[in-house]
C-alpha cells in the first residue's frame, strides 16, 4: 500500500515521521507533498518521496492523510477531484466530515492526532464520515495503534477529544516544567530535575493504562497516610489543581467548536 501526506509543517512532518519510525509503512511506501521545498527537505533524512504536486501525491496513493490548515482544506481538496474509492484521512482541526464531504467525493475519515506521533506515543481520536466501511475503518485504525493508541468517537465529541488529547501535551508540558522547577529549586541540577519529572510523568502514564486499578485508587496508593505524598496532595487539592485542568480541557474544546462554526 501507498500513502501520501499532504501539508508538511508541524503536525505534518511529525506524522511522517512517525509513519517511518514506526514501520507503519517503508519509506518507499510514503509520498509527502508540500509547496515548500525547504519543508520537504528537511524530511529527506527518512528516505520518503517528495513532490510539489498535490495532485501527484493523490493519484499515486490508496490513502492521503491531510495534514494542511484547517481554512485552506477546500482549497487543496478540491482540485484534486479524488474518485469515491480515495481514502482521505483529515488531520485538520475543527474540520467536519460534512464539510469534507462537500468539497470531495472521496471516503472520509476524520482524526484529531497530537504532537506525539514522532515518538510513537500519540493518543488519536478519529470518526467516520458516511460512506467508510469496516474495511478501511480497520485500516486506519492499525495504523493509528502503530502510532500509539487511538479512540472511535461520535463526531459531535471531537471537540471534546481536541481539548483533551490534542491540546494535552503542552497541558502536561507544563507538568514537567512545574515538577522540574521544583526539584531544581531544591537543589536537584536542571538536568536531573528534568529527566525525573519527564520519567516520572511517562511512567505515571504507564501504570494508568496497565493496571486494573483506578486513577483514584492508585493516587490512594501512593499517598501513604501520615507520608510525604500526602502532603504535597493536600497543597494541589487546596490550589483547585483538578479544576484547573478541566477548565482548560473545556476552553481548548469551546474554541474548537467555535472555530468549526466559523468554517
């Protein structure tokens, strides 16, 4: 199988590579598309092949992922005049399957990804546009499981799947700097600061999805009454640390939604 991506800033080039080191496909299995070239070379360390021509990259691949800004989708997808048996998969924010639908007669499958596809950790979630079958849903859905882990959601909770797992890493980003800042201020060097408070969240991460346990019964777990955990618990829940980050998580989804109604 062939797969192109089409758009390669940011969310683009980490998908690529994330295809790649992944092994989701070979190099030699992947086109990437962009107008500019200085994008497409800073990709050539993958092998991938490259091209200018959306239009190329289309024709030449049984799954584009399209991985452009959100105001100009219809833009590039609508030259490309993609038959129905074309399998489009949008990494466009706030863009809905409806709104895809009308600028291509192509099968449409909607995903939110995050930034952590070119590690290999990327939590996705992703929604099927009408005339997706079981087939291609399966398709897809291996790929994004080679990327980490993804979710089938109802499109009318994307938002909420935005403001969650696509906004979420510079949610936990701040995490690490918090824990990392407070080691350093208790002597803890910047570097040792910094790898125990990445560590410490990824691990934490970990043993959520591998035990059988709750996140509540395992916070249960850590705080020993009458410990040192318990303590800075009691400093977090005092701050509103919880209600805090579900504000957030609502914010980035209210301005998604508000965005997609702008489309």
């Amino acid at each position: 199988m062939t797969v192109s991506v089409i758009g390669c800033g940011n969310m683009g080039g980490a998908f690529v590579r994330g295809l790649v080191s992944s092994e989701a496909f070979s190099p030699e299995e992947i086109i990437v598309s962009d107008p500019d070239e200085e994008k497409l070379r800073a990709l050539k360390d993958t092998g991938v092949k490259t091209t200018t021509s959306n239009k190329y990259a289309a024709e030449n691949s049984e799954i584009i992922f399209l991985a452009v800004e959100p105001e100009i989708v219809e833009e590039v997808l609508k030259p490309l005049k993609l038959p129905e048996e074309k399998l489009v998969v949008s990494l466009a924010a706030g863009v809905s399957t409806d709104l895809l639908t009308r600028f291509t007669e192509a099968k449409i499958i909607r995903v939110m990804p995050n930034i952590c596809v070119r590690e290999g950790e990327m939590a996705s979630a992703y929604s099927m546009g009408p005339k997706v079958g079981k087939r291609d849903e399966q398709r897809i859905k291996n790929i994004l499981k080679k990327l980490g882990d993804t979710v089938n959601v109802d499109e009318e909770n994307m938002h909420a799947a935005t403001g969650l797992s696509g906004s979420g890493p510079a949610f936990v980003f701040l995490v690490i700097q918090a824990l990392k800042e407070g080691g350093e201020k208790l002597g803890l060097s910047e570097k040792e600061a910094g790898r125990l408070a990445a560590q410490t969240v990824k691990g934490s991460g970990e043993k959520v999805l591998k035990s059988d346990k709750s996140v509540e019964e395992l916070v249960d777990m850590v705080c020993t009454p009458g410990g040192t955990t318990i303590e800075g618990v009691k400093i977090l829940e005092n701050r509103k640390i919880r209600k805090a980050f579900e504000d957030a998580v609502r914010a980035s989804a209210e301005k998604a939604e508000k965005l997609s109604m702008e489309r």
